[in-house]
C-alpha cells in the first residue's frame, strides 16, 4: 500500500514550497504539491519536481572518496572522518584557525544542514566570506532604508491597486507569487513590469517599461522628481515618519524625466506616466528584483526604488511595500539552538566574490584547508578559471555534496551528503515565503550516507568542541525554535501539522517604527555615509562597453535550474540568445555555433536570435557547468556598489563564428 508524506522544498528559492511524497514499498515514486500548504496550494515547479530524479540518479555519490595520486578511492565515513579532523588539526597547529576557509552557500534552505555555521562558530572563527553572489547589494541598501529587510505577505499583494515588478520575473523564479497578483489585477489593479528583457512576466503586463540595462536608479529618480513637481506626495506621511527627505528633494532637478531619457533609452513621457499610474492608483506596491542590483550601482538603484515607496505613503500600507526580500520569519530561529559557543566567533573575512583574490594572496596565515557545501563555486563564482586556479593552489580540500560537481572533482575529499527526502528538518525562506516549514524524513537515505547534522556532530566529537549541541536532531529542531515557543507557544509537534506564520507581521513597518538609528525611514542615511558610500539615494552610471567587447552580458537564472543544481545531468551547450538585428550586424544565424570572448575568457554557444533580447546584450543564462561551458569563464570578479555583491552584469563580451564543433569553454 502506498503511503504519502508531507516534506518541504529546500531550494535557495522564493516560495520554500509544501510538497507530498508518495512511498511504495520505501522507494519514492513519486512527488506533487500540498494542496493543503497555505502559500503554495499543491503547484510544484519542475525544479521540485527534480528532486526525485536526484534522490535515485545512479551518478548520485554514496560514499566517501579521497583523491590519491590523482585517483579517486573509496574511504569509510570513519576513516574519512578521520582525515578530516586531522587535518583541520594539523591546520590549526601550524598556522591557526584562520588557515581554515569555509564557504557554504544556499544550495539547501534546511536548518539541519546548516549546522556547519555552529561548527565553526564552535571552533573559533575560520576563513569565511562576507558579502553575497546574489542579492547582498539590494539587502545593505534596504538595512539604510529601513534598518531591516521585510516584505509585505503575499495575500497583502493581493490588495495592491498598482504594481511595480521591477528587475523580476516571478512567472518563472516566483511562481507562487503570480495568483495573488492575478487577484489583485482581477480587482482592478495595474501590473506594469521593468525589465530590459522580455520577460514571461513582461508578457503579461499591462506596460512593460525597458530601460537600458543598470539604469534602473535614473528612470526611479525622475519618476520621483515628476511625482515631487506635480505634487504626488504624501507630505504628512514624509513629516511623521521619515527623515532626510528635504536632502533628497534638492538633488531630483538634476534627473528630470527628459535626462532620464536620455540616460534609459525610454520616451519622457513614458516615465511620467508611469510615475502618474504608480502614485494616482494606490496602495501601490513595488515588487523588486535581484538582477537590477547585479552593476557596479546596484545598491543606490535598490535605494532610488525604495524612496518612491517612501515618498508616496506606501510603506506600512495594506498592498503597498518595496517589496525585495523578507526576514520575517528568519529572525525568530536560533540557529545556536541555544547552545552559544564559550567565545566570542573571531573570523578572518573577505569579499566572497574576489575569493579567489583571497586564497591568492592570504598571507599570516595562508590557507592551508578549504571546505565547500552547499554551493558549486567551479561554476558560480565570478571569473571561474581564477577561482580554479586559487582552488588548486590550497593544500587540502574538502567537498560535501550530492553528485561530482565541477567543485567536487578539484577537491582531494567528498563527502555525500543526504537529500531534504532523506532528513527531518525545518525549512524556510527570507526572500518571499513568510512560513516555517515543517518537512519529514520520507525515506531513509541509502548506506553509506551521512546527513551533514549528523557528520558535523562526529567531527565536534573527534575535535573535542565540548560545548558543540551533541543531541539528536529533533531536540536540535525543537530548541531552535525556542524564541517562537516563548512568544507564541509554538511547538514542534504543532509545526509538523501545518506550516507557522508570524501574527499579524503581515504589512511590515505598519506601526512607523523602523529599524533605523532614527527610528524612521531614511531617505538620508548617515551610517550609509559612514560606511564609505552616499548618504543619499543616487544614481551611478553602469560601466560601458568598449569597441573590442561590445555587448553586454546578461546571465539571469534558467527557469528550470536553481543555480547548477539541475545542470548535474547534462552536457549540452548553453544558450546564448541576441536581438536579431545583433545577428545580421555579426553575420550569424540562428542556430550556429559561436563563440562568446570576454577579457576573462571565453566559450562556445548555441545562438538564438530572439527579439526579447535588447540591442547590445547577450543573454546567456547562468547555471552550466563547465563541460558544456559554464557562463562564469567569463564574468570579471567587479563588486556592487554596497553589501560586496557579485557585479556580474558588468561584463562584455564579442562574439564570433565558430570554425569547428569543439565543446566547453577554452582554458
């Protein structure tokens, strides 16, 4: 007889989505949505969907392999343990804990696996990066705004009269969030989109705005300068609960509608009216995205965005908000289970994605052990071929994952690691989802595999860590919780019957007061300041394209990947799409094999013309490895502008014909 049990989806995603397995004879056989789930009502995506397929595929890694004399062998978890222990040890003696770098990343959303940060916690303080590949700019200048980054829940949407999806395209990246923006618009709510490509989302709008790529800060400054000048304020809003306003006021004649043209490539007048629509149909929410922050200006232009909402009244309003991620569950786990180590965590830091200019140059003391888990760095970071190059240099090296990624095979130890089907744990999400999710262990996983809980447990025992949490992972869970049991009388056992919200946290900042040093929002932001950047919201220019590397290159997430992880099971080129007049200009068709040069290196692509694409860009999304030609062969290691984010669309490319058939990237 066939059982069916409720887990959650651990993907580095929007919508942390309640899904059922159904279980014959202790073999899954197949997966669907919770239909019962609050948010995600029984809709999985095909990313979901592939979690089967990882969970049985026969290049899944089921034991511990250690890489001798450029061969791979076969370790037991004891002897693997072992090793490993011992050479954090030896790290240690000879050079200090800083000797040590730790990279995880959030290839899993699970709260179990991510014990690896109270490991080391435990153990002093390592070699660990600061910063983000992915959404950190857009986080520092929301914690400037507004002293903390929380987003609306997303039946609140549901109540917008106007809305702004600006940088996102959530029919692909967010689907969950699609039917609350249906509701809203079935009411009479207007969705216009802003992104310079053509989007699925795009598709569906009512006005689809496509500025230049990174000049998303001007076309914001001069739709607040037309909102300023015809009065579309809300002044008493602006007196009672934000500060700096007046500063920011005097510096908007200098974007007016008709320079942001200039600078956008988009009609005057449709900047206007899409300043008119946004503030003349409130409440009014903007919905923002995490591509518009990947320039060198990435962070202002998040700032630019959030005063809009600001100066119209729309912060703290039902269907309103500037709407780019959301902490409000996030902060109510202890993640220390409360088991804080005896000393205060004394880290070595860097910018995560220059971490291959850190493993190059970290001197007193250089690192002499790496340890990766949850990421696949050989294809996501930035300039890839040096990042390989830094990698190899490390004495000894050390990979937890599923399959042998590209990050896998440079490493001298594996360790397998179990699937979120083969482990109880708690899932959630800080970037949409405002529930905490309760997934159950459906299956037990195969011998020889070791869940990363139960591994950094083994390891604080070998590395004798006294105060590390030595309990079974259920007490591990329950403890975390701990504050949400104080506060609301949440119990685990009340968790596994239905996802957890937090009460009445649905319309963030509604009480008018912010997380700020002011208590209010800041239009001008001292610590901003005092961090090294603009008090106020600017605008930056984007970098420019020279005659040798004319396009730019766009690298958004494919809709049926989390970043590498759907990747692992093929060798296909990527896809690299142009307008088509980019074609006729280079002589190319559709179809051909090209090579796409940058400064860092290049690769060969699969062309589609397609008319989505602006003039001067490529588009090439990100996600494959390096067998078939990882994108990041060649992408610069160029930081935001705030928070250390990879600048990854601040990189230009050519492109060319390819005289033969040969596959990958060129070293």
């Amino acid at each position: 007889m066939n059982t069916t049990v409720k887990f959650a989806c651990p993907m580095d995603c929007f919508d942390a989505c309640g899904l059922l397995a159904e279980v014959a004879d202790g073999r899954v056989v197949r997966l669907k949505g919770d239909s019962d789930h609050p948010l995600t009502r029984g809709r999985i995506c095909s990313k979901g969907k592939k979690l089967l397929e990882r969970l049985y595929h026969p290049k899944r890694l089921l034991s511990p392999i250690y890489k001798e004399a450029g061969q791979w062998k076969t370790l037991s978890w004891e002897a693997a343990l072992d090793m490993l222990a011992q050479r954090l040890a030896s790290a240690i003696r000879r050079h200090g804990r800083h000797a040590i770098l730790y990279y995880a990343d959030s290839g899993y959303g699970g709260l179990a696996k991510s014990v690896d940060h109270l490991f080391f916690s435990h153990l002093g303080g390592v070699s660990v990066p600061r910063g983000s590949l992915c959404w950190a700019a857009g986080m520092a200048a929301q914690r400037y705004d507004f002293g903390d980054v929380r987003g609306h829940a997303p039946h609140d949407l549901a109540k917008a009269g106007c809305i702004l999806i600006w940088g996102r395209n959530p029919v692909a990246t967010n689907p969950h969030l699609m039917p609350f923006i249906q509701k809203a618009r079935e009411k009479g709510a207007t969705l216009t989109v802003i992104d310079p490509l053509v989007t699925l989302t795009a598709r569906q709008a009512d006005v689809h705005l496509q500025p230049k790529p990174g000049t998303d800060g001007a076309l914001a400054l001069a739709m607040a300068h037309h909102l300023l000048a015809t009065d579309r304020i809300d002044r008493a809003y602006i007196d009672q609960h934000t500060t700096g306003f007046d500063r920011f006021a005097a510096t908007l004649p200098d974007v007016s509608p008709d320079r942001a043209a200039v600078i956008t490539g988009l009609d005057a007048d449709a900047i206007r009216q899409a300043a008119e629509h946004y503030a003349d149909q409130p409440p009014a929410a903007i919905i923002i995205g995490m591509g518009l922050q990947r320039y060198v200006n990435g962070g202002n232009t998040v700032r630019c965005i959030d005063a809009l909402a600001a100066m119209t009244g729309n912060i703290g309003r039902s269907g309103g908000g500037a709407n780019y991620a959301n902490r409000a569950i996030t902060r109510w786990v202890d993640r220390e289970a409360g088991c804080p180590p005896a000393a205060h965590r004394n880290d070595r830091t860097f910018p995560l994605p220059r971490m291959a200019r850190f493993m190059r140059a970290a001197a007193a003391p250089p690192i002499d052990v790496a340890m990766i888990a949850k990421a696949n760095p050989l294809v996501q970071m930035p300039d890839v071929r040096a990042f390989q190059a830094a990698f190899r240099q490390v004495p000894f090296k050390i990979v937890i994952d599923m399959f042998m990624t590209d990050t896998a095979r440079a490493a001298d130890l594996v360790l397998p690691c179990t699937s979120i089907l083969e482990e109880e744990d708690l899932v959630f999400s800080s970037m949409f989802s405002p529930y905490l999710n309760y997934s159950r262990r459906v299956v037990p996983p195969p011998d020889g595999v070791l869940g990363e809980y139960e591994l950094f447990r083994r390891l604080a025992s070998r590395m004798q860590l006294d105060r590390y949490p030595d309990m079974p992972v259920r007490r591990f869970l329950a403890s975390a919780i701990q504050p949400l049991t104080r506060q609301f009388g949440l119990t685990l056992d009340q968790l596994a019957s239905a996802p957890f919200k937090i009460p009445d946290a649905d319309i963030p900042w509604s009480d008018g007061n912010f997380a700020t040093p002011s208590g209010h929002y800041e239009f001008y932001s001292q610590q901003a300041m005092d961090d090294g950047g603009h008090p106020l919201p600017v605008y930056l220019p984007p970098r420019s394209a020279s005659p040798d590397f004319p396009l730019r290159l766009l690298t958004p997430h494919y809709p049926h990947s989390l970043h590498s992880q759907q990747f692992a099971f093929r060798s296909d080129r990527p896809v690299a799409s142009i307008h088509p007049e980019e074609g006729f200009h280079h002589d190319l068709e559709n179809n051909q094999l090209i090579r796409v040069i940058s400064a860092r290196g290049q690769i060969e692509a699969k062309l589609k013309l397609d008319n989505a694409i602006p003039r001067r860009a490529i588009k090439i999304d990100q996600g494959w490895w390096r067998e078939s030609g990882a994108v990041n062969c060649l992408t610069a290691d160029t930081l935001s502008d705030m928070g250390e984010n990879a600048a990854y669309f601040e990189t230009f490319c050519r492109i060319e014909s390819t005289p033969n058939e040969r596959r990958g990237h060129t070293p």
